[in-house]
C-alpha cells in the first residue's frame, strides 16, 4: 500500500499537480510500465532471443556493475530487468514559461519538492496540456524523455528507449539516473540534473578509458566540447532575453522586441555552425519554437554542469568525496549554494 501510494508523488518525469486525471496517468502509466519486465538474466540465457538485444544486455550488465564499483553509484536491482517499448520515448515532459520571463513554471510534489516540468506517459496528452497552456498565454515546449528515475523508491527497469541510441548514450542514461538515485535535492531541478549529468559525463569517460577505448573517449570528448559551445551559446542567448524583458515596454512593443531577438539568435546560430560544422547537428532543435521554455529546457540540465565538474576535481576525483561534498553543499540555502558550487576551492 504504501509502495503504492508512493508513485503518486515520486515519479520524477510525472511531476504532481492537483487533478485526479492526472494522478490516474501517473499510476497506471508506471504500472503498465513495469507489468512488462522482464528479468535480463532470462533473457541473456535465452538462445532464442535477438542476438543484437542479447548483446546490449550483456553490455548493460556491465555497465551496471561498473556504475557500482567504479562510480560508486547505488548497488541495487534498477536495470535489472528490461522493458521493450512500442515508443520511441517513455515519457514527455511539458515545459512552461510566461510570454516575457525565462523562468520556468514549477510544478509540485509533496515529497520531491518541485520540478519544472510536468510529464506524461502519453505523448498526446501531453500535447493537449501544453495546448492548454498555451491558450493562457504561456510559452510551450514538449520534450520526449528516454529514461527516467524513480529515485531508488522502485527498481527501475532498463528501457528499450534506452539501447536504441548507441552504446555510448546507453551508458550515458545508466548513469544519470543511478546519480539521481545517489542523490536527489527536494526542489531544485537545476542542481539535481546538473548533478546527474556531470556524474554521466565523467563516468562515460572513465568507463571509455577502462575498455582501452581511446579514440571513442576522444570522439566523447569532442562531443562534449562541441556541446557546451552549444550550450554557452543558449546561456548568452537566455541572458539577453533576460535583459529584454526587464525593459518597460508595453506588451506590443516587448513582442516585437521579443521576435527580433529570436530572429537574432537564429542568425548567430547560423555564424557559429559555420564556424563550427559539428554545432551543425543542433538545426533541429533551433527549428523549434525558440521560446523562454525551451531556453529554459535546455539550460535546466546544462547551466551548472561546469561548476560540478569543478568540484569533482577539487575532490581529487574521488567520487565518495565528491558525493559526500555535494550533500553538503545541497544543505546550504540556495543563492548559497550555488555560490559555493561556482568559488568554493576546498572539498570539505
């Protein structure tokens, strides 16, 4: 029962609201979910199975035991199982912000705190929520989620949506949800997926020195590089939005200045991808609407990454250390935090 009641308010890519609608997708789209696992260990030892799949869930095995012992990451019984999807995507995440404002609108949980997004198991539905959203004037976007964490509340089954992207971005998944579930700060999204992904980033690397794979640990790298360029660029370019709004235009006025600035970043989109072909693979993302939730989509999971990985050096790259340092940097309050996530020089 309580196991039950639990999936209500912890299911991190399902974040809470008030509708009983809502709470019913939540629950039946997680239990459905996991309704089809199936053990990896039978499914490895069955010859009769795809042979490509056999293979990635040998891979993932190892991927798990290396995220335990090498990452020092939860030892538990998430990917352990396997789920095949009729979906390229598990979950859709809903982002919002106002017409003039890059902060995201937050959604929220009892226990989690709050999150901004608000996700669903179904891709129409999510569709039709931001349309609502939209109606009220906000800014929309609709991103599809590969994976998600129930942070160690339940064993976290291995998704197809997971294996269909490369063995490097397999990896990559594994390891952000097993931080999530290593640690997870009630109401700060941006520190949480910053978090995560610096843990992904660093344990894909080490994980590519370990298999003595040192051209593929290059091509991470470049990749790395190319998209941090990326995302400097959306940082500068959510900054001078932020510095438009704050002008004291009328609301016709602020939509036109609202356009030249998007227009305007699409054309230093342009300059840079010149400059840079491997930026080039980011069109579609700038196809999209351009919007204060989209910039603020991005820069949820991006922003702070740098600072992180600051620290996980100034904790002589030891993970324990790093683990327990960023515990106590998450209880400071917040313009504190990240303050010391961004100066501090001593891993205490």
């Amino acid at each position: 029962m309580r196991r039950t009641s639990v999936i209500v308010l912890l299911l991190v890519c399902v974040s809470g609201c008030s509708t009983i609608g809502y709470y019913h997708q939540s629950i039946s789209g997680h239990f459905k979910l996991i309704s089809k696992r199936e053990r990896i260990l039978d499914i490895v030892n069955d010859s009769a199975r795809d042979e490509k799949l056999i293979k990635q869930l040998h891979l993932v095995e190892e991927l798990r035991t290396f995220a335990s012992k090498q990452l020092k990451l939860p030892e538990n019984d998430s990917y352990r199982s396997y789920v095949q999807l009729d979906k390229p995507y598990v979950t859709w995440n809903v982002f919002a912000a106002p017409e003039f404002s890059i902060e995201l609108q937050q959604w929220c949980f009892l226990v989690i705190g709050c999150v901004p997004y608000r996700g669903y198991f179904d891709e129409e539905e999510a569709n039709n929520y931001a349309q609502q959203l939209s109606n009220q004037g906000l800014d929309v976007f609709v991103a599809g989620v590969p994976a998600y964490s129930t942070l160690g509340w339940f064993d976290d089954p291995l998704l197809s949506s997971m294996l269909d992207r490369g063995e490097i971005v397999m990896a990559s998944y594994i390891f952000h949800e097993l931080a999530h579930q290593q640690f997870y700060l009630k109401g700060d999204g941006a520190f949480n997926e910053a978090f995560a992904t610096a843990v992904e980033e660093i344990g894909v690397f080490d994980w590519l020195h370990q298999q003595n794979r040192s051209q593929d640990a290059q091509r991470y790298d470049d990749w790395l590089l190319q998209k941090s360029i990326f995302s400097e660029f959306v940082k500068n370019s959510r900054n001078e939005f932020e510095t438009l709004y704050q002008q004291e235009y009328d609301l016709d006025k602020m939509q036109v200045e609202k356009e030249i600035k998007i227009a305007e970043m699409r054309r230093k989109f342009e300059n840079l991808s010149s400059e840079n072909k491997n930026i080039v693979r980011y069109s579609k993302w700038m196809s999209g609407p351009l919007n204060n939730a989209q910039l603020g989509a991005i820069s949820l999971y991006r922003e702070l990454v740098p600072a992180f990985r600051r620290i996980f050096g100034i904790c002589e790259n030891d993970f324990i250390k790093f683990y327990n340092y960023v515990e106590t940097i998450g209880k400071l309050p917040k313009e504190l935090r990240e303050t010391t996530l961004q100066t501090t020089k001593v891993c205490q």
